[in-house]
C-alpha cells in the first residue's frame, strides 16, 4: 500500500480514530451550546480517561464546533506548578479576537482587552522590575480596577463576567477549553470552581470544557465541595469492536482499501481498542500490507514495527521521567498486575519490594505528579498509560 496515501498517518484523514465512538460527547455539547447561547442554565464539562484514549482530540473537535457555532474559544494546556494567570490570558485573548470581528463597537472590545491585559500584568510577582515583567502582547492600554485585585478567586469571576458579556453583546458565547486539567495548581483549581459557580448562577454564555486523568472529579471535589454540581462528568474509554473496526475500516475505505475479518480480529487484541494503539497498528499494517484487503499476516508483520514505535514515542518518554526509585515502583506494580491495566494495592507493592509503605511514599507521590500514575480509590494505585505494564515487563 502506498505510504504517502497512508490514512492512519498523524493529521491523515477526516475524521481521526480517537473521535471514533465520540457520538455521544459530541452531540452533549451541541446541546450545551444551544443551550447556554439562549440564556438556559447548563453545566461545564469535565472529559475523563487514560492516556491514549483521544481526550485532546475530542477536546479539539469541541472547539471547533463552538467556533463554528460563532462562539469565542480558547484552549490552554495545564501545567504542574505553572501559573494559571499567563496561558488563560492568551486563550481569552484568541476568543475574543475570535468575537471582535461581529462586534459593532470596537471601544468595547478594547475595554475588554484593558481588562485582560490588567488579570495578565498580575502574573508578575509584587516587586518585579519593569524590565523584567511578562508582557501579554495585548495592544491596548491597561483598564485597572477588574480582574487584577491579586486574588486569582475574585479575578477569574471578574475576567469571566466581562468577556461573557461581550459576547453576549454579539449573541454568542465562550468556550474555554482546558487539557490535563488536573495539572493546575490547587489554588487555582479552587478558583475555576468559583468562577463557574457563579457564572452559572448568572447564567452568562461561558462555558468551561475540562480534559484530564481518571482521578480529575477527586481533584475537583477536593477543591470545592459542590464541584460535583458544576460539571457533567464523561468518561472517555477504550473503544468498542464495532468502534474500534469503523476507525480501521473507515479511513481505509476512502483510499480504495479495507481490512480483512482476521486481520480487524488481530488489531483488536493488539489495539485493546485504545484509539491511539488503533491508529499505530493501522498505520504500520498499511505500510506492510502489498495489496487491499490487508490481511493477518500483514498485521503480524507490521506489529513489531508499530510496537517499536509505541516503545520510544508512548512508553519510552514517560518511562525516561521516572528516576530508579520510581521505575523500581512502577516494575512492582507491573509484577503484581502481570501486566494487565488494573489497580494494585499499595500495601502490596510495599510488601512486594520488602519495603514499608511509609518509605515507598516519595517516590509514588512522584509519580503521581508527574502523571505515571493514579489514585484508583483509597488505597489503590495504576497505571495512567494502557499497557504500561506490559512494555515494563517486556523491555525493564
């Protein structure tokens, strides 16, 4: 098969293998739109799952139907101990160029701007020096007296409720997208919250959409108490047979080209219908596969190809983050779960490695950190990437 004409290929195709099975997400946020642009109270979004199971993408395909509904959207990437003030200015300015171009009063989109621009200059800590101050590249002079008390918790509401009305001034709405969300700083966790509360007490057209590991509803629920009543909660898992064959044969039927019944029954196993493994085996089987139907046997010898390639690019990078304690932790686990993606104990990874749970504690809060791992329930430990276990105890 032709490997320029390769549909598995990273930005190949229309429609991408992790928005296969989506159909339900997607049409939830329509409805969110609809309902929050006619004024309708509507809770933000909160998209949970593993590495590997398409939460960016979907993240993305979000925020192009709110830009395509004429909304104003942003999307940030969280940071462990980043501050939250420099990356939420910059998606709330691209969203508000976004509304700029439909609004008929261009001292009233700068107004806005001043504003952001103030919450933005706030990231710099008291003190600083001119010179040495962050610059948010907003072109217009500084509107002081909202969003930039210092207090992140009464900003975010101030910054919200001025770019929410503006775009009510057009009709529409915001949509701030947010991925690894359980990255943000405590604090800052605990003013999203806020925001949202009372913006939806308001019932002003802004939306938050949330993107992060299992364990972000515990992160949330930590910070605010009534978080549980903000957001609705998705979880975004593996893909079923039926999804998991349409991300294979779909992109392959628009190059003339399909799979046979074995070699689907094969990807299967191998993917376990994680769309991102989905979209590595496809891709390597097109590459190995001479002719269409692309058969078992080209699937089998493809898979080195795309399980050496998984190695270095999935597995290999986060595994290159851990120090020995926590790759002696993350063998453990691996050991205890013969691989397979289920919680373990911690107590007995303790008694496993012949260690006290107590000492074992840096190096598993470390890990959690660093989002190698997750919290299942109290007590109880995995993996955040699908088949963790297999790679280490295949190649450690």
């Amino acid at each position: 098969m032709d490997p320029v004409r390769n549909p598995f290929a990273p930005g190949a195709g229309q429609r991408p293998p992790e928005l296969a099975g989506r159909d339900r997400e997607v049409d939830a946020f329509e409805i969110v739109l609809e309902r929050v642009a006619r004024g309708r109270p509507e809770r933000s979004l909160v998209l949970t799952g593993l590495r590997g199971v398409g939460k960016t993408v979907l993240l993305g395909e979000l925020r192009s139907m709110a830009m395509h509904a004429g909304w104003g959207a942003g999307k940030i990437e969280a940071r462990p101990d980043a501050d939250l003030r420099r990356p939420l200015s910059a998606a709330l300015h691209r969203a508000i160029r976004d509304l700029a171009v439909r609004h008929r009063a261009p001292e009233r989109i700068d107004e806005v701007l001043g504003v952001l621009k103030a919450f933005a200059l706030r990231s710099s800590p008291e003190g600083t020096k001119l010179r040495e101050r962050w610059q948010p590249g907003i072109d217009v002079p500084v509107k002081n007296g909202r969003a930039d008390s210092g207090d992140i918790e009464i900003d975010l509401v101030e910054l919200f409720t001025e770019v929410a009305e503006l775009a009510q001034d057009v009709g529409s709405g915001i949509a701030l997208l947010i991925d690894e969300m359980q990255d943000l700083r405590p604090e800052d966790v605990s003013a999203l919250c806020a925001a949202c509360h009372e913006l939806s007490q308001a019932r002003v057209p802004l939306v938050v959409v949330g993107a992060g590991l299992p364990h972000l509803p515990a992160v949330l629920s930590a910070s605010k108490s009534y978080s549980e009543r903000l957001f609705k909660y998705s979880r975004i898992d593996r893909l079923d047979r039926k999804d998991a064959d349409f991300a294979l044969i779909a992109p392959a039927e628009r190059e003339e080209a399909t799979f046979d019944q074995e070699a689907l029954d094969d990807l299967y196993v191998r993917s376990g219908g994680y769309p991102y493994f989905v979209q590595a085996y496809g891709k390597a089987a097109w590459d190995a596969a001479p002719t269409s139907p692309i058969g078992v046997k080209d699937v089998e010898m493809a898979a080195p190809e795309a399980e050496a390639e998984l190695a270095v690019g999935f597995f290999g990078s986060r595994f290159e983050r851990a120090t020995p304690a926590e790759r002696e932790y993350l063998r453990a686990m691996a050991e205890l779960t013969d691989g397979e993606d289920h919680p373990v104990e911690t107590s007995l990874v303790a008694k496993h490695l012949d260690r006290r749970a107590s000492s074992l504690s840096p190096a598993r809060d470390s890990l959690l950190k660093k989002g190698l791992v997750f919290s299942a329930q109290r007590g109880q430990i995995a993996f955040t990437v699908p088949h963790f276990g297999r790679y280490l105890l295949a190649n450690t």
